[in-house]
C-alpha cells in the first residue's frame, strides 16, 4: 500500500489543502467545500486495473473515488447519454481511439493548463496527448497504456541458425528469417497474421508502415493516402510472405481467434502482438521462449500502435478539482511504480519506461519504450473504418495481401476510406446495431487475456 510518506511532496501539499480551513482577514469566509466522493467510469475491460488504483487513491485521500465498470460495448452509448442530460460523471477512462469524437463533440473538459503545471508534463506518453488534443487544447492524459510489437521464438531461430537474441530490424530481414523458419517443416511457419480481422491488422500492420515513414489517412484523419508508395510496399511484403507459403493457411481466414493463440502454439516464428501478449503467454504458455523487439520499417525505424485509455474530466462536471487529483496522483512516479509497474502494466510515462519493476523482464522495457514511437490514428469515425469487417480497410488487406490486387485495390480503397473518415458514408444500419468496445479484436482472440495484467494489478492492493 502506497503510504503519505511515500507520496510525492507536491500531492501532500494538495491533501493539506483540500482538507485545511482558509481563513481571511475583515470576516468570515465560508469554508472551501470538498467533495466526499467522486465518480469515475471506466470500461468493463480494465476495470480490475482500475481499481488497483481506486484502491490506492482511497487509502491515503478523504475524498472516495466511487468507481462504475460498464461494459464495453455500452460505454461510449452511456456517456453520451449522460452528457446529453447533464449527468456525467466526475471522471472517465475511455479507449483512446474515442477522442477525436469526444473532443469534436464538446463533451470534456480542457485540461491544457493543468497538464501543462505537472513537472512531468513533458514525459507523458505522446501518442495519448496528440490524440486528446483538439484545437491546441489537451482534454485528456494516457491512463492505461498498451503498445505493439515485434514477437519472435527464440527456440525456433536457434534451430534455424539465427541469433535467437536479436528480433530483424528490417522487412528483408523478416522475409530471411521466416523462410529458415519455414524451412525446418513440421507445420512450422515464419510468420502469422490474422487474415479476417480488421482491428488486428490496423494493431500490428499500420506500425509497418509508420515505421517506412508513410501512412494511411493525413495527419488530421480527413485525406487517404492509401495509395502511396509507402502503404503498397507494405502490403505487398505481406503479400511475398502469403505466396511463399511462409504463413499457414489457415491464417486467410482467421478473424482474430488464433492472434495469440497461433504464436502460442510454439510453430510460429515471427508475429505482431502487443503488450497484453507478454502477462498471457508468460502465465498460460510458461514454456514459451519468446522474445520482444520493435515493429520495423521497411528499411529500418521503428512504430506502435498506441492503445489502450485516457482519462478525462467530462464537460460539466461537478467535481474536476477532485478528479484531477486523482488523475494528478495517477501519474506520479509512486504510483507508476508502485501500482502500475509493480502489477505488470506499461507506465503512462516515457520517463519511467525502466524502472525496478520493468527491468525484471526486459520484453516489458522494450514494450514501454516502444510507446515513446506510438501513434493512434486521428480520427473521429476510427471503428468505421478500422475495426468493421466489412468495411474497405479489411477490403483492401485481403484484396492486397492474398489476391495481389495491389494495382487496384489501394486505390479503389481510397475513395470509400476516405469518404468515412469524412462523415459522408458509414456503416450500415446492421453493422452499427452491432456496438464496437474499441479493439473487440484483442479480447475476442486472447480470451480475455489482457485482464491478466489488470488482474496483478488488482492483486498489488
């Protein structure tokens, strides 16, 4: 349990205050009233992470963070209808992908000034700020971070010859190295992708192409670039890998059930998982060697896809001096540490990357600092186009990937890419009766895997 005495000076001179009596000369002043309570929503996906941190929050603090867990698909549809009445909370955690929406919406509270006073400002995760910040303001801070990256099996790249310590920093360097893999037989395969799984391959392939310098939407989510070079190539190393047969079959169809679990099987090389891969494999798959690198460019760099939540104060609510206090003392390098780190999560700050906790397994290290190169598309429709199964991302993988379609494809997924970034076509009425929870495709594959790291973090308390 995190003590007084271990908090941060600037955090006990804030419950000094909150709990003391001002007093003015020339009369009485009415006594600064301070919350008992405040009110925090989170999604049902990290409601075990959240309340390792209520928990913490709550033993040292007179104001009682009262914490709501709702489920994921009905979060987004019960703050809007909260806001719209004028009921919301004091504080959310929302998938950061929801921001741009938010923000555009009016429906948080500008925070710049507040973030800005943190001594530590500068070390939040970025990806998380960018993608909270609307118009030069900041509405929201990284709260529970998750990242991409470059899986390998270390055993597997003994048997073929390869340095089982080093992950490829490059595409030909996959290629190479899928192909030894591929060469040892028994069903062993270089490489895996989930072939049918939108979300999945916005999670581990976008970072490819980021890393190669391009990308698929303009900087503010409203032009498609998915006919650039940069995105063809990348596609089209998918593409070499599918036709050499370094990718088992099975992988075409795979709509995100087999994201792990096909890495898990100990026949697979090389694979793009992410941060809640590590806590899954390390306690389900104990016999797992693995290893954790970067998500590399075509010749080299480095990229994440930053996920995961942000937490934010909601445009009126009754208590934002409460909330960031929470939030303030979230972020501080004690509960980084001692909750957050010690309970297997990635820090919401670059600065504490590596830490006691982290450095005990360097595949979280690498994981944390992956995020310092993390990025989140900007973008208000994210689950049009990158999560929907039927939509023209998946369309234009598949098209790209297994038909080689790359002189059509891209650019015939341009127009309708763009077109839902933009607002004028969505999905259809069927599609929309179906609610996303933000990545479905991380909990749909895993199991549920990824509450494996909220689980020890709960434990921590």
């Amino acid at each position: 349990m995190l003590s007084v005495g271990r908090l941060s000076r600037q955090l006990v001179i804030s419950i000094a205050l909150i709990v003391g009596v001002v007093a003015c000369g020339g009369g009485a002043s009415p006594t600064p009233t301070v919350a008992d309570s405040i009110s925090f929503w989170v999604r049902g996906a990290n409601g075990d992470y959240n309340k390792a941190l209520v928990n913490g929050y709550n033993a040292t603090h007179k104001t009682q963070v009262q914490l709501t867990v709702v489920p994921d698909g009905e979060f987004i549809a019960k703050f809007g209808t909260s806001s719209a009445a004028g009921t919301v909370p004091d504080l959310i955690a929302s998938d950061v992908i929801y921001m741009p929406a938010l923000t555009k919406a009016g429906q948080l509270t500008d925070i710049t000034t507040r973030v800005n006073g943190l001594s530590f400002a500068k070390t939040l995760s970025p990806a998380y700020v960018r993608t909270s910040t609307y118009n030069g303001k900041i509405y929201g801070v990284p709260q529970n971070t998750d990242g991409s990256t470059f899986f390998w099996n270390k055993d597997l790249f003994r048997k073929a010859g390869l340095d089982p310590e080093k992950a490829p920093s490059s595409w030909q360097e996959i290629a190479a190295a899928s192909k030894k893999i591929t060469a040892l037989g028994k069903d062993t395969y270089g490489f895996y992708f989930s072939g049918n799984c939108a979300g999945c391959n916005a999670y581990t392939f976008l970072p490819l192409i980021w890393a190669s310098g391009g990308d698929v939407l303009s900087s503010d989510g409203t032009k498609a670039t998915m006919d650039s070079p940069a995105v063809s190539d990348a596609l089209n190393f998918y593409h070499q890998l599918w036709v050499d047969k370094q990718v088992p079959a099975s992988a075409k169809t795979d709509n995100g059930s087999n994201f792990l679990t096909a890495f898990a099987s100990g026949k697979i090389g090389m694979e793009g998982l992410g941060a809640f891969a590590i806590g899954a494999l390390k306690s389900q798959y104990p016999n797992l060697n693995f290893g954790v690198g970067y998500l590399p460019g075509k010749s080299g760099g480095k990229a994440a896809f930053a996920g995961g939540d942000v937490a934010a104060i909601p445009r009126g609510a009754k208590h934002p001096n409460e909330s960031w206090d929470f939030v303030s003392w979230m972020l501080s390098n004690d509960t980084q540490v001692e909750i957050v780190a010690k309970g297997g999560g990635l820090t919401a700050r670059t600065d504490l990357a590596t830490n006691k906790y982290s450095q005990q397994d360097p595949r979280v290290v690498v994981n944390n600092q992956a995020l310092e190169q993390g990025h989140t598309p900007y973008l208000v429709r994210y689950n049009d186009i990158f999560n929907d199964s039927n939509g023209p991302w998946l369309k234009v993988f598949q098209q790209s990937v297994f038909d080689h379609d790359l002189g059509h494809a891209p650019a015939a997924g341009q127009p309708p890419v763009e077109a839902r970034a933009t607002g004028s076509t969505s999905r259809s009425a069927a599609d929309r009766a179906q609610p996303f929870d933000g990545q479905p495709f991380l909990f749909r594959a895993v199991g549920g895997h990824r509450l494996d790291v909220s689980a020890r973090l709960a434990a921590v308390r």
